[in-house]
C-alpha cells in the first residue's frame, strides 16, 4: 500500500512542503486551518459583542470601538471563513477525490488563491493598526460614508480585492476541473451533489466576484483620486454603489450556502442507506439557485430610494428563490422517510441544518415580501434572519461535512458522544442567541447599534447566555476534533460505508489520490 | 489527442477579417457625425458588436471550437445583460 | 515526441478552458464599469455629448486601427508557430509588441494633451465643470486607464512569450502558452472596440 499524503517526499522540506504544495489535498487543509482561525477571531469578536449587549448602557466599548468591531467581525466571518469556508478547504480536499482526478486541473493557481488569500488576510487585518484606525462602516462599505471616513477603509478594502481574486482564481479551477478531469465512466449524472454544488458555486465565484473587484478598486480610486462616481457632491450616485455590490453580493449568499447544501446532500444517502430521491431535480436546482441568484439583489435595498418598480420587480423575483430551495429540502426529507437511519454525528448536524435552513430560508420570505420589508428593515430581525441561513446554514452544514469527512482526511474517527454533545449545545445555544433576535427585531431594535433602550434587555440578556452556550459547544466539538486527530481510533478506509469515489481509495488518502485509475460503472448513492 | 486537431486558419482570412474590421471603424465615426441622436449611439453599439464578434470568431478561433466554448460564452453575456436591465428598472423609473 | 510533452498535450483543451473562464471575468470587471457608464449617461447625456466634444477622434480612431493590426499580427503569430514557421511567428510577436507600444505612447500623449488643459479628476478646472462632465472625464480616465493597464500586462507577457518562442519552449508541438495569450490580447481589443465609440464618437 502506498503512504499517505502526510508521510510523501515533497519537494521542499518541513512547512515548506505545505505552503509551496501543488497538493490539492494539502491545500485543502491549508484553506481549512487559516479558515479554521479567522473563524475563532471572528466567533471572539462576536462574543464580545454580545458581551456588551448583554444590557442596555454603555459597559466595555465606546461606540466607535463598537462600530469596528461589528465591521470587522463581519469582514472576517463573510470574506474570510464562509465563502472559502467549504469550497476552497472541503472542496479542495473531497472533489477531485470524487470525481477520481489525480487533483485539480491547475495546481499551481491553486496555492496562488491560497496565497493571495492569506494576503488579503493579512492586509485587511494590517488595516486595523495604520493609517487612520480600524474601517467602521460595517462590510458593505456604503459610499458616500466609506469615501468620507477617516478610517483605514482603502487598504481593508485592497485586502478583500485580493481574497476576491483568489475566490475568483479557485472557481476558475474548479470548473475546468470538473469538465476535464473526471475519471472514466465519471459521467454527468453520476457525480455527487456535492460536486454538483460545487460546480454551480464556481460559477457564481467566477462570475459575480469580478463586479465586486471592479466596485471596490472604484471605492480606492474615489478616495485617492477624487473621481465622483458615488459621491453625490460631484454627481455620483450612491445607490449605485449599493446595487453594484449587492450585484455582488447578493450571489455570494449562495456561494456561502450552496456547498453547505450539497455536503448535506452527501451525508443524507449514507446515513439512511438508501439511493438520494430526486438526484436530477436537487442538481437542476443548484444550478437553477446559482442562476436566480442574480436577479434578486435589489431585495437588500428596499429602503434604500430605489424607484418603486424596481422594488416591485425585484420583490417578485425573490420570492422565485424560495423554489429551488425548497425543492431540495423537500428531497432531503423524502430521502429520510422509510431509510434504515443510523443517527450519527454527521446526521445530526444534517438535521440540524435542515431544521435551522427551513426558519432562516421562511423568515427570508418576511424579507423578501415589500411591505413586511419595509418594516423589519435595518432591525435585529434580519440580523437574526442572515444567522440562521449563514451560521445555521452554511456553518451546520460546514460542521456536519468536518465530521463526515473526518475519518477521510485524518484516518482517525472522533469520540462519537462527544460530537453528539457539541452538537446539542450548538442548536440549544444558537436558537436562543439568535431566535432572540427575531423578537428583539419584530419589537424595533435597531441593528449595529452598542446600546439599546432598556425595554429590549430581557431577549438580549436570553441572546447573550445563548452566546456561551454556543460557544460551548464550538469548545466541545473542536477539542473533540483535535484531540481524536492525535488519539483517535484508526477509522479504517470507508467507515460509514459510503459509496461515492472519495471513500473507495485508502483514508487518507495517497499523493496520487488512487493507486490505479478508477473507472466509474455506477451513482454515487447506490449501495447494493 | 483528438482535441489537438488543430485548425489551421489561411493567412488570408485573417488578413479580410482585419480589412472587415478597419472599414467598420469607419461606418462607425461615419455613423456619428451624422448627429442621429440617440441613434448615432444604438448603431455604434451594433456596429462596435458587429467587430467584437468578429474578432471573437475568427481571431479567437471561437468558430473552430468546440460547441462547449461557445454555448459557455453565452454564460457571462447573459448575466451582464440582466445586470445591466435590472439595474434599469431602477434608473428609468426613479 | 518526449513524455513531458505528452503530459501538456493532455491537458491542452483545459488550458484554453481555463483561459476563456479567466476572459469571463474581464469581461464581468470591464461590464461593471460598462454598468456606471451607462447610468451617468442616462442621467446625464446632454453633458457627456458636450463633453465627448472635447475628445479627439483622430487619437482614438488611430489607437482603434493600432490595436486592431496588432490583434491581426497575434493571431498571424500563431498560425505561423502552429506551422513551424519560428522566424515568421517571432517577427509577428514583435510587431504585436510595437504596435502595443504605439498604442501606449498615443494614450500618453492624449492624457497630458488633457491633463494640461486642466482635465483631471479634482481638479479645479473640473469641479467648476457640470456634474455630467465631471463623471465623464472620470470614468474616461478609470475606464481607458484600466485598459491600458491590461495592454501593459498584455505586452509583457508577449514579451515573455518572445522568449520562449525563441528559446524553443513554444512550438509547432507545443504552443497553447501563446494561443492564451493570444486570446487575452484579443479580449483586450474587443474592450477597446467598445470603449472608442462610448468616449470618442458620442459627439
């Protein structure tokens, strides 16, 4: 048998070997650590947050130390864990095992986007402690404020550019890896739907980052070079700025979800031992998400003085979003009924997903209706709404794929009870941190604000306890994580007995990937 | 080795494309000196489509391509036209 | 034929998939600009005609039949490389290259023709101008100035591609590195196709 990655010859010794790998799967991990770590900043920073919430009146912050950090620890969890969250780690590790390539069609670009990553990274977090202080103006950056402040905004706002690149650069990747290198007999229709969410991801990455690089090198040249495409003095229009970065942004939402989706997808079959229902219809709808995706952004900007037949237009259209996504939760659910469950961690979170996806994707739809819009808009409602589609969402179904393919990437398996545990702090944790928010928000609690009137200090006091449950849960399962990576159980090749190419090579598996050239003869979800 | 084939395109062609393309410049200033109006726009946009897609074409060998490449195009011009249009609905109506 | 060769020639058809993705996204970061050109003009055509005036059509007409024939020598570039022809494929990297060059020194001087009439972003001369004109002259600069950004980068991979060329590592077996190039010079010239009617005919 041959050695695993860990143990191959690379070309450059020690942590070399890591950072100049054309490895896709040493890459992955790469993506998983530093995504790993700006998560645990961004999850500090939230904590604290809620730490001065807890009551009304001002206790640690003063409001502009406030105003940072709720920017920063946006910056970081949106640019910096969510979006290369599952693609650029999980997917750099698990689809070319799936589709049975050797590794991505270009592996050198491949550790470029990491690179360019952790510069950005490292820029957006150099921001903080030059120039005119940490950028305040939350992460959309919104003219005419982000041209005015004296803040540090043009080089938060060159280190997102670059992180754009590197999302851009990896999308790039990922589709001419799916259409070139899939093994023999790899067809269409017997990819995994995680590959498939991948696929439309990329799209998405390829597609929209570029409109977001373009909008914030305009923000730079403003600001150095007084052009006047937003500022309204010089007859700039700011609401153009918020459609071009919501243009960008708002498919962005679906490159956070649409892996989350697809590793979901994943997890179901195995853990039910029985085929997926609805293969074609849940591909169709990633691809049909990745495509409304870009005919809805205007619903992030109904307050804004958008003319009135926009707002109707763009209402509309959003409501088509709620049918792909319900096409999938609906298959998800068929999938479960009448399976042989077997209730492990991986499940669990799955379930949890669907469960926490369903209120955040429903309340969405408040959002998404004009006049209930109007009313919500700019509370903590909608605060609440985007937790429970992008921690809930993306961030379960990111957790739920950590434990599905664990046993792949380490060889190890986890403490199983403990993983049960974490899971059950997470969801009691997180629905009082968050759920709280729907109330406070539906009550007129304003958003980005460090204090609030004391009629609103009993659900915020309930949201801050929730805050360390949660956290709890996040210490439990990654201990869990890291201690069985040293002294976990050997997990064997394929513990859970799946069916999909990743799990038909050793765990972990070698540099090639397979020891001779797989040749495909059946779907990734048939068991018998 | 098949997608090697590759298409060796006459010298000639390319030489006619460029001479097509030099005489669009042309219609092109031509068109706006006639003052139409907005209409002096609309037609340099259809002529300024006219040359891109014939460099697209022929330059970039679009027509010896596979079908994939050129069904793939579509992708990105359709989603900057819908950006474009809905980002109109906005600006005409406001 | 060695083994390495084999290995490229393999993944030829995703090199050039990959390099019509990267095209993709050029073409989203220039419609991007496309989108706030097209607004400003809305909301202010009678300015941006007025200031179209102030351009000179016979610059950018020039730089249009320029980037054009260069585009035509690349592409004759390549045709010669995939026949063999070394020599005939290095003389027509060399005039992309000059004709590119040309092209640059032509911007230059339209840009200082500008600058010293006092045609600048925040300059004096341009704040006390109409907002129209003052986002025209804006997205002019950003707008042309990006792309001659692209024409730099253009060139010095023509440049190292010359190299190559020379050095043997381009060849009639193994030529995708310029064919790639040559498309990014290609996408370069389509955006100038449409960046000289938007600021040098609207009269």
């Amino acid at each position: 048998m041959e050695a695993s990655f860990y143990h191959a010859k690379t070309r450059y010794p020690g942590i070399f070997g890591w950072i100049f790998t054309t490895d896709h799967k040493r890459v992955g991990l790469l993506y998983l650590f530093s995504t790993l770590s700006f998560f645990a900043v961004g999850v500090s920073l939230g904590l604290t947050m809620r730490l001065e919430l807890i009551r009304s009146g001002m206790h640690f912050y003063s409001a502009q130390t406030y105003n940072a950090i709720f920017t920063l620890h946006g910056v970081i969890m949106i640019f910096l864990f969510i979006i290369p969250g599952i693609p650029s780690s999980l997917g750099n590790f698990i689809m070319p095992l799936q589709i049975g390539a050797r590794d991505v069609a270009f592996p050198k670009i491949n550790i470029l986007s990491w690179g360019l990553f952790i510069m950005g990274g490292a820029i957006a977090v150099t921001s903080l402690f030059t120039g005119g202080g940490p950028p305040d103006t939350g992460w959309t950056f919104y003219v005419p404020y982000s041209i005015r402040t004296g803040t540090n905004i043009s080089l938060a706002v060159f280190g997102v550019f670059l992180i754009g690149l590197s999302s851009t650069l990896t999308g790039m990747n990922f589709l001419t890896t799916i259409h070139r290198l899939r093994a023999p007999g790899m067809t269409w229709k017997r990819m995994t739907l995680f590959t498939w969410s991948i696929y439309a991801t990329s799209w998405i990455q390829l597609l929209a980052t570029p409109v977001l690089a373009i909008t914030l090198l305009l923000i730079i040249i403003e600001r150095n070079f007084g052009v006047g495409f937003f500022d309204p003095a010089k007859g700039g229009d700011p609401i153009l700025f918020e459609h071009m970065f919501w243009i960008y942004s708002h498919p962005a939402v679906y490159i956070m979800i649409l892996p989350a989706m697809g590793t979901v997808t994943d997890i179901i079959p195995v853990f039910t031992r029985r085929n997926i229902f609805g293969y074609s219809f849940i591909a169709a709808s990633s691809l049909a998400i990745a495509f409304v995706g870009y005919l809805v952004w205007g619903h992030h900007m109904f307050t804004s003085g958008m003319s009135d037949t926009a707002r109707i237009i763009f209402s509309l259209l959003t409501f088509i979003v709620a049918v792909p996504s319900g096409i999938k939760v609906f298959n998800w659910i068929a999938s479960l009924y009448k399976g042989s469950i077997r209730m492990n961690a991986p499940l669990l979170y799955t379930l949890a997903f669907i469960f926490l996806f369903s209120i955040g994707g429903l309340t969405g739809l408040v959002q998404g209706a004009l006049a209930t819009a109007v009313h919500v808009h700019g509370t903590y409602f909608i605060v609440g709404h985007f937790h429970y589609v992008m921690f809930g969402g993306a961030g379960f179904g990111f957790f739920a794929g950590l434990h599905y393919w664990f046993p792949k990437i380490t060889g190890k398996l986890y403490e199983e009870h403990l993983a049960k545990l974490a899971c059950f702090f997470l969801f009691i944790g997180f629905n009082m941190l968050y759920f709280s928010m729907f109330v406070l928000g539906w009550e007129g609690m304003p958003r980005r604000y460090y204090d609030y009137l004391p009629r609103f200090n009993g659900p915020n006091l309930v949201a801050t306890i929730g805050s360390w449950i949660l956290a709890m849960g996040l210490i439990i399962m990654f201990y869990n994580l890291i201690h069985s990576l040293f002294a976990g159980n050997k997990a064997g090749d394929n513990p859970w007995e799946a069916a999909s190419l990743e799990w038909q090579t050793t765990s972990p598996p070698p540099v090639e990937n397979f020891a001779t050239q797989p040749v495909v003869t059946k779907g990734p979800y048939e068991f018998r | 080795m098949e997608e090697n084939a590759s298409h060796h395109v006459a010298t000639k062609t390319f030489v006619f494309v460029w001479i097509a393309l030099l005489c669009l410049t042309g219609l092109t200033i031509k068109a706006a000196q006639m003052q139409m109006g907005e209409w002096s726009m609309v037609a340099n946009i259809a002529i300024a489509s006219v040359k891109a897609s014939l460099v697209l074409w022929f330059f970039m060998h679009l027509k010896y391509e596979k079908r994939l490449f050129k069904l793939l195009l579509f992708v990105p011009i359709m989603t900057i036209s819908i950006i474009i249009v809905l980002t109109f609905f906005d600006i005409w109506y406001r | 034929m060695n083994e390495t060769a084999h290995i490229e020639h393999r993944d030829y058809a995703a090199a050039k998939l990959g390099m019509w993705l990267f095209l993709f996204t050029e073409i989203l970061l220039f419609g991007g600009m496309f989108l706030v050109y097209a607004e400003y003009r809305q909301l202010n055509t009678a300015a941006f005609h007025e200031a179209g005036r102030e351009m000179n059509i016979f610059i950018g007409a020039a730089n249009t039949v320029i980037l054009l024939t260069s585009s035509l020598t690349m592409a004759l570039a390549i045709s010669a490389i995939k026949k063999g022809m070394k020599i005939r494929s290095l003389l027509f990297q060399a005039a992309t290259v000059l004709l590119g060059l040309g092209f640059l020194v032509n911007k230059y001087f339209e840009w200082s023709d500008h600058i010293r009439k006092g045609l600048y972003p925040d300059s004096p001369v341009l704040l006390a101008m109409s907002h129209g004109k003052i986002l025209f002259f804006g997205l002019y600069y950003v707008m042309t100035g990006i792309h001659a950004l692209h024409v730099i980068i253009g060139l010095s991979v023509i440049i190292f591609m010359f190299a190559l060329t020379l050095r043997g590592n381009i060849s009639d077996t193994d030529y995708v590195k310029l064919e790639n190039t040559g498309l990014f010079w290609h996408i370069v010239d389509i955006i100038w196709i449409y960046l000289f009617p938007l600021f040098y005919l609207i009269l």
